[in-house]
C-alpha cells in the first residue's frame, strides 16, 4: 500500500482478496478512520493478483 496527498493509495494484493472485500475496505486495510473507499479501480493478472488504485473520502 502507498498512500498519497489527498487521500489517495495504490497497491497490489493477493488471490485470496476479493474485489468485494477490497471495495468495501475489508479490516480497514484500505482507508483509515472510518473513510470510504471511492474511485477504486481493480485489474487482475492472469494469476488473479489485484493491482488496484483510488482513493479516500
């Protein structure tokens, strides 16, 4: 995870995270304090990994 001015993050994660469980801020990995996850974007490669990217709001 890299987190930006803004609020805005990028990162990658593995197989076992859902697009679900990540655009729902799943654990609070996403965005911090309560903030929701907005303007996410998730591509996968072909082994299922997420690279992903958006921001806090």
């Amino acid at each position: 995870m890299d987190h930006q001015p803004g609020g805005a993050f990028s990162g990658k994660a593995g197989t076992g995270w859902s697009d679900q469980e990540l655009r729902s801020n799943a654990f609070g990995v996403l965005c911090d304090d309560g903030l929701k996850v907005m303007d996410l974007e998730i591509e996968r490669d072909a082994k299922g990994n997420a690279a992903f990217n958006g921001k806090c709001g």
